[in-house]
C-alpha cells in the first residue's frame, strides 16, 4: 500500500478535507489537517445527503453515526409557489433506499461535520487550528500566512470556493455572478403553525424564484434555501448576514406554507450564486485540489458537499494504489467528468424552477401528468447521479 507511512497536508477542514484526512488516515498516512478557524466548525445549515455520498461515509465506517443523527425524508415534493399544488414527487425512504443501496438522508451540517472529524481523530489525524495557508510550492510544500512551510508528500487543497491553491496557479479562473441571490436560515417547528410545517422536502417554484424547506433533527427545526433572481450582486459566502424582512418581502405573494415559514425566521444570511467554470486541471504536480476547490457548484441539485465526499474516498484509494504523481493523475481522470456533469446539471436546473410566462402552466400540467403516468421518473432522472458508488470504481 503506497500511501502507507507518507505524509499527507491538507489544507481545508469542511466536509471535503476532514473525509479526506479520514480516508488517508485509515490507509496508513500520516495526516496533517491545517484549518484556519480556531476550532472545527460548520455553519447553522442543514445538507442533503444523497445515497452517492452515504456510500462513502458507510464506507468510511461512520454509516452508524450518521444515521442516528440524520433524518430520513420520505419524499421530494416539487409544487407550485401559490397554490403549493404537487406536480410531481420523488419518493424517498425505503423505495429510494432499495433502488441505490443507501438511504437519502438530512443532516445538520455541524453533526456531519462532528462525526467527520471525531473519526479522523480516532483514525490519528494531526489536526493544527488557527493555520491560514497561502500557498504551496512543487516539492511539495503547504506554505502558510505566517511565512512558515510545511514539506508532504502530497499536498490537498480542501479550502473551499475561495481557495488559495487555485488563486495561486489558476488566476484566470473567474467566476461570473449568475444574478441569482440564495437566502439560508434555521426555523424552529414550533414557531410554524402545525398543518404549515413541512413533513417532506418540499421545493415551491415560483417565477424567478424557488424555496427548498426540509425537516431536520427529528423534525424541531425547519431549513429553508430561498432563491431569488436578481440584477444587485451578493458576495459569495455562508456568513453574510441579511435581514430576514428582505427575504419577507421577496416571497410575500407566495403560498401560505412559504409565508408560516419565512415569517417564523428570526436570522438569515445572503449568498450570490456563481458559475464557475470548470477548471482544464485539478492539480499540479504534487499538488491536488478537491471539493469546492476543484469545481464549486450552484445549490440546486444540493451535491457540491457530496461530491466532495466522493472526491475523498477516490484520491485517498488512488493515492494507495499508484505512486502520487500517478495516483493524483488517476483520481483527475476517475472525477473530472462526473463532476462537471454535475456542475452543469445544477446549473440548468433554475431554468425549470424558476418558469414565467405562458410556458410555465403547460410545463406545470405536463409535470402533473407525467408524475401521474410515470410515478418513477422523478427518481430515474437522478439514477446517474445517485445510484454511483465510487467506493466500489
Ligand atoms: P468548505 O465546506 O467550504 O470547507 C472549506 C474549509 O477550508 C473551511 O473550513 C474553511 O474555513 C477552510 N479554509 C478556507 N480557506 C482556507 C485557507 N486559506 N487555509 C486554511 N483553511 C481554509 N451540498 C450538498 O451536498 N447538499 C446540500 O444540501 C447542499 N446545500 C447547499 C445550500 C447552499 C445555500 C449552498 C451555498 C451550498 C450547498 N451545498 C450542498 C454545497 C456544499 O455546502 C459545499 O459544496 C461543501 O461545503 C464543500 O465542501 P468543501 O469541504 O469542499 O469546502
């Protein structure tokens, strides 16, 4: 096994670097995680977790963990922003879990993250707190803020959108505002009338505009993203607080379930949405990206934190199999594909949530009827994306 009693430097301690440090941790590397908050956190947000992504943590040993904090929707229901009419769902639960081998979870982001890094600490991940990194260079090393470099074998940059990796050898990779604006905020249950709180994931589409509110842990707190398309631009980024009389008044002619819920929200914060285009390389000699780093992606077919799982579980096994420049060859040409599938599938996908006009009822009818006559096709849509298991590539 190659990567047995090699050093490896991540930079980057979210979903994608943490799973990392785990995945080469338990083959046998010696794993130094570099995060540059002063503690190992997440944002108040829920994530979706679809089977794709539960393979990996099951088959990173933490399928247990994650289960008895996770709830289990029992569907996807796609309706209409104000008559909240179905138009079409995608059942979840046990037909869901059948069909891809691992169930379709929510989660609070904070508790995958918990359970991520408690198993990197079980596995003998060096975690290093309040280390910004700026850099790196070839040999390789992970270079910080401080002036100070730390030499690897291999070097990952986890750091997310705003990578400092990429800055430093990708500078034209330019980002364009997709002038759409997202809304993120937590709603306790209880402040929603009982009939209004939402059993299933629930996405209201609307024109210019859709909300996505789900269920999470055991149903005492209500996630919503809320999506409006606008000219004004918005920073990208989790912590840019908003005020939620914004949001209010941006979805005030919606149904009764959005207006409960949205009027309940108490904190929100505001996230311009980019396209990134996808990059000609991921890496640099012994230098790799992964995650957000490698291929940030619009929310709205919620993968980018599951990819990065993906992301994990591939480079770590290719870095065992062949020798790093090799293995970081082979895990660019195992990801590069799926992940731009991805990124572009997320981004066509506002197009049919955020319908005006004449074509919206037809489509919306034509919705109707093929849930009706096809109750499967919501699901299969998703077969490509869902149903893979790189644990088993
Ligand atoms: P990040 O989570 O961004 O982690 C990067 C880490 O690097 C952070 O801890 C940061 O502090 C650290 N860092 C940054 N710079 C440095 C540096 N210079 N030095 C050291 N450390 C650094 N995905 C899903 O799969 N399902 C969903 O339901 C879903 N919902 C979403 C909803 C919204 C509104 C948005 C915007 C995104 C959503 N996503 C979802 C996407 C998901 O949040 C991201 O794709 C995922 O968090 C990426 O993980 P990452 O580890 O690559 O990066």
């Amino acid at each position: 096994m190659t990567l047995d009693g090699k050093t490896v430097a991540i930079t980057g301690g979210g979903i994608g670097g943490t799973a990392a440090a785990l995945a080469c941790a338990q083959r046998g590397a010696e794993t130094h995680l570099f995060e540059r908050a002063d503690a190992l956190l997440e944002v108040g947000a829920g994530l979706q977790l679809s089977p794709n992504g539960m393979k990996v943590l099951d088959a990173l040993g933490l399928g247990a963990r994650i289960r008895s904090v996770a709830s289990r929707p029992r569907a996807i229901e796609l309706r209409d922003h104000r008559h909240e009419r179905l138009l079409m769902q995608v059942p979840l639960g046990d037909a869901y879990e059948r069909r891809h081998g691992a169930p379709y979870l929510h989660i609070h982001r904070a508790d995958l993250l918990d359970v991520l890094v408690e198993g990197a600490r079980a596995a003998g991940v060096h975690v290093h707190l309040g280390r910004e990194s700026s850099g790196y260079t070839p040999d390789p090393t992970l270079d910080f803020e401080t002036g100070t470099r730390f030499p690897a074998d291999v070097v990952i940059g986890a750091d997310g959108v705003h990578s400092a990796l990429r800055r430093q050898s990708w500078s034209g990779h330019t980002p364009s505002f997709t002038g759409q604006v997202a809304w993120r905020g937590l709603v306790p249950a209880d402040a929603v009338p009982e009939g209004l709180v939402p059993a299933a994931t629930t996405l209201l589409m609307g024109p210019g505009r859709h909300l996505v509110l789900y269920p999470l842990r055991g149903g005492a707190l209500i996630n919503f993203v809320a999506v409006e398309e606008r000219e004004g631009w918005a920073e990208e980024g989790w912590s840019i607080p908003d005020d939620p009389a914004n949001l209010r008044v941006a979805f005030a002619d919606w149904g009764p379930t959005a207006r409960a819920v949205l009027g309940a929200c108490e904190e929100t914060f505001l996230w311009g949405l980019f396209v990134h285009p996808p990059l000609d390389r991921w890496s640099d000699g012994r230098m790799v990206l992964m995650g957000d780093a490698a291929h940030p992606m619009l929310p709205f077919i919620a993968q980018g934190a599951v990819m990065a799982l993906e992301d994990a579980w591939t480079l770590a096994s290719c870095l065992d199999s062949h020798d790093v420049p090799d293995g970081v060859a082979r895990y660019e040409s195992l990801r590069r594909d799926r992940a731009t599938r991805v990124q572009t599938t997320a981004q066509g996908q506002a197009r049919l949530y955020h319908l005006d006009g004449p074509l919206r009822p037809i489509i919306h009818l034509g919705m109707r009827m093929v849930g009706a006559a096809r109750p499967d096709f919501g699901s299969a849509r998703f077969d490509w994306l869902h149903g893979h298991d790189v644990t088993v590539d």
